[in-house]
C-alpha cells in the first residue's frame, strides 16, 4: 500500500503547475466559485444520501475547506501536499457519514464553477487538476481506507500516565487532570516532559478519534478547552530557569485556530530563560511585524496545522523578510501541516523546521549560541 502511495504522489508531483496569474484569479473568486458549488451541489437529488446523516452546513464548511487548500495547492504547486490532504478528508468525512459518491460529484461542480467565472485559459489549467482528482477516485479510496497515522511515541514509564490523563480529559473531568497535573508537576518541575509525553500524545489521540467519528466534535471542543485550563494553570507556575536567553516570538500562522503546540513551545522556552511573547491563534502577519519591530525578538517561530493554511505561512514570512528593521532574526516553522508534509520545507523560506518540543528548542538554543 506504501508503494501505491508513493506511485499517486509521483504522479501527482508531473501535473502541470499553475501559473502565477491563473492561481492569483482563482484565490480571488473563491466567494463567487464556492458560491456556485454550493447552490449546484444543493439542487443535487441525492445529496441527502451523499451527506448520511450530515446537514447542507456540513458541505458547506467543506466547499469553504477545498477552496482555501486548492488556493494553497496552487499558490505553491507541490501536489504532494494535495494528495496527503485530499487522503485525509476522504478518510475523515466517511468517517462521519459521507459516502464516497459525494467527491466525485463535488469535483465536477468545482469544474463547472472553474469554467463559468473563469477565463477559458485559466479554466483549463485549473481543471487539469481537478480531472486528475476524479480519474483517481477509486485509488484514493483504497487508500484512503488504510490509516498511516502514527501517535506520538511515550515512554513506558510515561504510558499509565498519559492514559489516565487522557481518560479525565475524555471524560470532562477537568478537576483530576489539574490534580494529576500538579502531582506530576510536584514531583519534576520540568514542563517539557509532561508536555511532550502527556499534553501532546493526548490531543493527537483526541484528534484521531474524532476523525474516525468516535468522539463528536463537541468532545473534541471540551478536550481542548480543559487542555487549554491546564495550560493556563501551567503557565502560571512556571519554575524560570536564572540563565536569561534570548527573546522569541511565538505564534499561529494567520487563520489558524490551533495553538495548543505554538502555547507548548511558549511556555517551555519560557521556563528556560527565553524572552517570550506569545501571540496565540491566527496572527495577522501586519499586527505581527509591528509587534517585532517594537520586541526586536532574535527568533520568530510559527505553527501551521492544518495544510491550507500553509500559504500564509509563506506569506507571513515574506511580510517579515522586507522590513531591514528584522533582517537578522532567524524564522523557525513548525506543526502537524509540516511534520505531515516534509516538502513544505522546499517551499516555505524558513531558516528551520521544527518537528517537536524538543527539536524546536534545540534549533532555538542552537541559534543563540550561534548568535553568540
């Protein structure tokens, strides 16, 4: 099945890319395409049956989806990234009640937008793309039905631990994962390692089990919400280390809405002597060049989680990258739409890539050292 898949994304990786203007004209009418998509899509006889249980809103969050990842697909053309994630969504709307007739279906209706507010030029560039997509339907399903996930490793003496934590979270028991929190705490003051062998395999798990519709996105919502009161309580008790570092800059890409692992890495640094301000979820890449330009940070780091927001990533960057003001600090990227797409980092001009707590402060270490 391996071997299946690198064969798809070899022969995703020949598709024509899509030029600069072409990519730039769909980015635009995405209101009027996904407009389009929807309305066909709704008149739709058997929509209903596409949908099983799922409402039109449910088809709706998704045209809004696959317009902002086919934007990014075509932005940066590495058709890598649009395999992995087009993978990704057959496995978790089927998940949750979707038949797989819907995507074909869907595909088409975004072909027809293409070539409806579209030159004809631009349509026929675009939807090359998308014909691919529907000719390899039944090859992604197959795949699809096959999961590559790998939770991250915990050591054993960790494991109990990290279940019970999770067992609590599952639960909504917000009282015993502070108690467990602080005795885990009491006995180490060491965050990293609780953030790493406990937080994070937590939520990755969490995640799982709402792709795979175990847990409902309500569930999924508490567990973060209680994760993030921990946090909060965490960050509050902070044992600092008394050798002062350098200053970082930690957040979100713009119009991401995860930041748990961006918070993780704020807090560890923190707590060994780093200058950090944290800017949380989806940071405006204007507001963030202001806020270094007054900080004057030595390192900004950047989290990106979900693929489509991988472009602003980029775009983030090149907002830093023209202030002279900023030419000496180093741009650090990591998070799930990374680790999971390693030719991102082919694209993305950063001057590393993070793929963990551990590695992201070794780089940052390694810099001021370097720094000197």
């Amino acid at each position: 099945m391996k071997s299946k898949l690198e064969q798809l994304v070899r022969e995703a990786q020949r598709l024509p890319s899509v030029n600069p203007e072409t990519a730039a004209a769909y980015q635009t009418h995405i209101p009027a395409l996904k407009k389009y998509v929807d309305e066909r899509m709704k008149q739709e006889t058997s929509i209903q049956d596409l949908l099983g249980p799922n409402s039109l809103e449910v088809m709706y969050e998704n045209h809004r989806h696959h317009a902002r990842l086919m934007a990014c697909i075509f932005s940066i053309g590495d058709y890598e990234l649009l395999v992995n994630t087009v993978l990704w969504v057959y496995r978790r709307y089927r998940a949750h009640g979707v038949s797989f007739d819907y995507f074909p279906l869907e595909l088409k209706s975004w072909m027809k937008a293409v070539e409806s507010i579209l030159s004809e030029e631009q349509a026929k560039k675009i939807n090359r793309i998308y014909s691919w997509l529907i000719d390899k339907h039944e090859t992604i399903i197959e795949l699809s039905k096959v999961s590559l996930d790998k939770t991250p490793s915990v050591p054993e003496k960790w494991l109990d631990t990290k279940n019970a934590f999770q067992s609590f979270v599952l639960r909504g028991d917000h009282r015993s994962c502070l108690s467990l929190t602080e005795s885990i705490l009491k006995k180490s003051p060491d965050i990293e390692t609780f953030y790493l062998y406990v937080i994070q395999p937590v939520m990755y798990e969490i995640g799982l089990l709402w792709e795979k519709s175990v847990i409902s996105v309500a569930h999924e919502h508490l567990a973060s919400a209680i994760v993030a009161r921990i946090m909060a309580t965490v960050s509050l008790k902070l044992n600092i280390d008394k050798e002062r570092k350098g200053k970082i800059v930690v957040t979100a890409s713009p119009d991401e809405l995860h930041e748990i692992g961006a918070w993780m890495l704020a807090d560890v640094l923190e707590q060994q002597g780093w200058n950090v301000r944290y800017l949380g979820a989806n940071t405006p890449a204007h507001s963030l060049v202001t806020l270094m330009k007054s900080f004057r940070p030595d390192i900004l780091a950047i989290s990106v989680t979900m693929p489509f927001n991988i472009d602003k990533v980029q775009e983030t960057i090149a907002e830093v990258r023209k202030e002279k003001d900023l030419g000496s600090v180093k741009i650090m990227v990591g998070g799930k739409a990374i680790n999971e797409n390693h030719s991102m980092q082919a694209v993305i001009e950063a001057d590393g890539f993070a793929s963990n707590l551990i590695t992201a402060r070794e780089l940052a270490q390694k810099w001021w050292q370097d720094a000197g």
